[in-house]
C-alpha cells in the first residue's frame, strides 16, 4: 500500500503517513514527515509526532482547513496534480481526527 497523504489546501502543507510503525498510536502520536511546499519547510528529521505538525501556527491557529486525502500525485512545483480520494472541509482538531479515522490512516 503507498503512503497515504494528507493535504491542507490553502496553505499547500503535505503531511505524509508511512505505511507501517504507527500500528496501535493515538493518531496525535503517529511518526509522520511534512512538507510545506510554499516555504520548503519540513521536519527536522526523519519522522516527528502528528501533533507537532498540528500545534504549528498555520494549521493551530486557523481552522477551518480543506483537507484532502490521496494516495499518487504527479508532477512538481506549480504542475503538482494529486488524485484526491476525498476532500473535507474541517472545522476543528477533532473533525481532523474523525477524518483521519475515517480514513483509517
């Protein structure tokens, strides 16, 4: 199975879910990477807590986001085309996690 990825919409912040070492963690506690593809930002790491990439002030501090789920994606830079497998839009860190289990990522 690929990786699943989450996408926040409106500011271009890719979160990347591997496909193993999360089995039985709290979501907030999954190992995930991150990119922000406006900034270049990412982790400063291989892998960081779920909730480290939540509490940043991008996503923290305003809600609602767009949330989209894929799985492929082509391209790079302004070309980048993900094949969404689902959008929502999400009004708090509780319906993030709903969604997440939803997806069961």
């Amino acid at each position: 199975m690929p990786t699943a990825k989450l996408h926040f919409k409106e500011i271009d912040l890719v979160i990347y879910f591997p496909t193993s070492g999360n089995e039985d963690r709290n979501h907030l506690k999954y190992g995930v990477a991150f990119r922000a593809r406006r900034t270049g930002e990412s982790q400063p790491g291989i892998r960081i807590n779920l909730e480290d990439v939540l509490s940043k002030p991008e996503i923290k501090e305003h809600y609602p986001h767009t949330v989209a789920y894929f799985v492929n994606a082509s391209g790079r830079g302004i070309n980048y085309e993900p094949e969404y497998v689902e959008t929502r839009t999400i009004e708090n860190l509780q319906e993030l996690l709903r969604f997440l289990g939803d997806r069961r990522i």
